[in-house]
C-alpha cells in the first residue's frame, strides 16, 4: 500500500524500470576505498541535498556545475573529483586540502586545529560587504597600511568599529555579517602557549563548558563510531543513496521489494535488511556532522601514513 509522501507518484514495480546508468558491477572496487574516499564520496553525494533535497522533498532543481557531478557519479559512483571548481563547489577548502595538500588536511581536519590562512579569510568573508571593507580600512590605519592616518579616522567610524571589533567571531558576524545563519558546530580560539599546560587545559574544559550550555543544539557526536566500511558494502549504502537519489529526480517511489531485488540481487538480504540496516546507515551518513567525523578519521588515518 503506498504511503502518503507516495501518493501521485509512478511505483517502480519492477528492477526493469530502473535507470540504464545504476548497475551494481560500477560499486565493485569499494572494498578499497579508505576513509579519505568515502568521506568524498558521501560529501559529494550530501553536497547534492541542496539542490534536490534527501527524503520526500521535491525536486528544486541542480545547479550545472551540481549537474555535472551528479553525471560523473552515475557513470562512476565511486569517482574521486579531479576538477578544480568542483572541488571547491563539493568541499570547499578542507577537499581542496585533502585533494591537493594531504597533510595539512590531515592537521586541520583534527577535532582541535590550527587556524589556517584560508580559514581566516573564510571568516572574514562573512561580514557584510561594506562592514569587510570598513573594518579592512580601520585596522590598516593603525597598522601604517593605509595613505590615510590614523588620527583622521573620525569619532563614529571609531565608536562603529569598537562595536564589533573585540567581540568573538561569531558574536561580532551577528551584529555585521552578512549571513546570520551562522554555525557554531566549530568555534576559534587563541592559545598562550606561555602559560603552563595545567592552566590551559582547565581553562579550555571551562569554555568547552560554557559553549555547550550556550549552544546545546550543537550536539557531540559521541554515538558515532568508527566506520565500518566492510558493512557499507554489505548493505549496499552507496547503491541504496543513488537509487534514492533518482527516485527523487523522477518524482517515483521504489517499494523495499525493487530496491531489495536491485541492490541485493543475491537473494541472500531482502526487504527488511533495508528498513533496519540500509536505510539506517544511509540515513546516518548523510548528515553532516558525520561527515565532518568521517573526515576527522580520514585525518588521523593520513598522519599516521606520514
């Protein structure tokens, strides 16, 4: 019986009616996939929620560099990105590290890393435009970088930059920053490495403790555990996640039994193993924290090689 999402939807009733490009011979060589890869490989696929949701949201539309990742993916499903501007689109600056400059990926990538150049800049990007380069002005005044002397700055331009300046990142982006939807899933800070180690670690258990209480929807990811790849393939997670992909494109329902006989056609898993396990993972997966989890892992697994 079709569900309500279902309702005025196509139901695939048979592995027949399935998309030429899905052919499980394509998902083989995922048994030699280490954690860098599958984090790239579900980042790509997650990168993909924002233009045709994951679930029974409808369709919104790929954007074409979007269009073109999703073609690679169904011709290659475990295509690693090679492309430049992709890279940057998928994963921004932390897959452009892991593509290009594994180790300092593997230094920023940690639970606690330094502050990188880009990821500075990254900050900085936020604010609205005119407050970036308000702000950019003041601080080159004061530091002899500006044709423009310090002490012509008037009072207001003064008053306007103490409002934000000194206040933490991302209390000063609430006040001038151009998107107010703002993550705390991460947060910078400054470390006095002259202070004794004792000092520095209860100082930061305390902070730690004030933001979780200020930010409790900022959830540890202390249920996640070590991935266990040799399963993903089992249960056929990266088949089940494109499939479902497609069911979405295509506005179509694909009942357990399809998707079972299409992702399991051994015979030996069937319906409920995707109700209780497939969908489980992929659903798992899928959100983003896990991702940034997986890619702590990819982490520790590439400083270890070094």
């Amino acid at each position: 019986m079709a569900s309500k999402a279902d309702a005025g939807k196509k139901i695939i009733r048979d592995t027949k009616e399935l998309p030429d490009w899905f052919d499980l011979i394509k998902y083989q060589k995922a048994e030699n996939l280490d954690a860098a890869a599958w984090y790239e490989l579900f980042l790509q696929r997650w990168s993909l929620t924002f233009y045709y949701g994951y679930g029974p949201a409808r369709v919104t539309g790929l954007g074409g560099g979007f269009e073109k990742v999703l073609e690679q993916l169904r011709s290659d499903p475990l295509h690693l990105l090679i492309d430049d501007i992709q890279i940057m689109w998928i994963g921004g600056g932390q897959l452009d590290a892991l593509k290009c400059a594994p180790k300092m990926f593997s230094q920023f990538s940690h639970g606690i890393s330094p502050l990188t150049i880009r990821r500075l800049y990254q900050m900085e990007s936020r604010l609205k435009a005119d407050s970036r380069n308000k702000i950019r002005n003041w601080i080159d005044c004061i530091f002899d970088h500006s044709n423009r002397r310090f002490e012509d700055i008037s009072s207001s331009e003064h008053e306007w930059a103490r409002s934000f300046i000194d206040d933490p990142i991302f209390d000063g982006l609430k006040k001038e920053g151009d998107d107010q939807r703002l993550d705390r899933s991460s947060d910078i800070v400054e470390i006095n490495l002259a202070l004794p180690d004792k000092i520095l670690i209860e100082q930061f258990t305390g902070y730690l403790q004030r933001l979780r209480k200020e930010y409790p929807e900022t959830k540890p990811a202390s249920t996640f555990k070590y991935p266990e790849y040799k399963k993903w393939i089992e249960y056929s997670v990266l088949p089940y996640l494109d499939l479902k992909y497609w069911e979405m494109e295509q506005n179509v329902s694909i009942p357990y039994r399809v998707m079972a006989d299409a992702i399991f056609p051994d015979g030996g898993l069937g319906e409920e193993m995707i109700r209780k396990t497939t969908k489980k993972i992929a659903n798992q997966v899928m959100q983003k924290e896990y991702i940034d989890f997986l890619a702590t892992i990819a982490a520790q697994e590439i400083a270890e090689k070094n």
